[in-house]
C-alpha cells in the first residue's frame, strides 16, 4: 500500500445545460428557474461583484472625461478593415450561437442573444460616429435606426424573456 499517494477522487460531475420548459411541463416546477432565483448566489459574492462593478463604473466615468478632453479630433487606424470585419463576425457568431442554442432548448441562448444585442449597440454606435460627412452618415444613421438598433432591441427582447424562464412563442 502507498502511503504517500494521494486519495482517489471521483472526478468533478459536469452539471447539464439548462433547457428551455416544454408546454406539457410548465405547470411543474421548472429546474431552469430554480438557478435563476435570489438566494442562489452568496451574498459575499453578491456583495463582492457590487463593489467590482462599483469600483469600474466610478473609475470609467472620470476617465472618459479624461478622453474627452485628450483624445485627437481624428485619427487614421492601420487596421481599419480588420476591426470592422472583426466586429461584424462576432455579431454573426452571436447570432448563430444563439439559433443553435435555441434550436436545443438551451436558456443559455440568453447569454448569447445579450451579447449580439451589446454588439449591434457598438456596430451602430461606430458606423454613425466614423461615417464621414453627407451621404455617408445619413446611410450610418439609417442603417443604425432601421436595422441594428432594431435588432439588438429583439435580441435583448429574447434574452430578457430566457432568464424569466419563459419560452419565446
């Protein structure tokens, strides 16, 4: 027998992925739900991510005054292409992460659904502050109102009624 050698221990139990409730088992309890309630989280973490998220929000607030007051009025970026692709690619990623998740029953479209909505904020956000002048920024200012600002509202529409518990129809 080996003294020195350490106990043996069952390997750490995956939990399985949340599913979206079925109509024939909404009337009991949903085990989905039962994650999402109050009390499911200590409140040393709870109290702990308060004063982080504290902590950034009273550092950016001073800091984008800083910007304001320090950044140039243009600018010219070497990887202009890459940055815009890069954005847009992830925009696609969160949207077929998200059809793929619901298409399993997966909640965890919530995430997914939250981020592309936060990715088409930044994408009009960007297109109407670095349009240039005329043409350029009425086509920026269309496209944000008319398809990403719409789009993301869904998508945090969709994402909001997934953490309730509640199946989109």
């Amino acid at each position: 027998m080996l003294t020195h050698a350490l106990p043996h221990s069952a390997p750490p139990r995956r939990r399985p992925a949340r599913r979206l409730a079925t109509p024939a088992s909404q009337a009991a309890p949903d085990r989905a739900r039962r994650d999402l309630e109050p009390g499911r989280v200590s409140p040393a973490v709870l109290r702990r991510a308060r004063r982080a998220a504290l902590a950034v929000g009273g550092f950016l607030l001073p800091w984008c005054v800083v910007l304001g007051v320090t950044l140039p009025a243009t600018a010219e970026a070497r990887h202009w292409t890459a940055a815009w692709v890069g954005l847009d690619a992830g925009e696609a990623i969160a949207a077929l992460a998200t059809a793929v998740l619901l298409a399993r029953g997966d909640t965890r479209a919530a995430l997914t659904a939250a981020a592309g909505g936060a990715l088409l904020l930044t994408d009009a956000w960007f297109d109407v502050c670095t349009s240039a002048p005329g043409l350029g920024h009425v086509t920026a200012l269309a496209e944000a109102a008319f398809v990403e600002l719409p789009l993301a509202g869904g998508a945090f529409w969709l994402a909001s009624r997934l953490v309730r518990g509640v199946t989109p129809r």
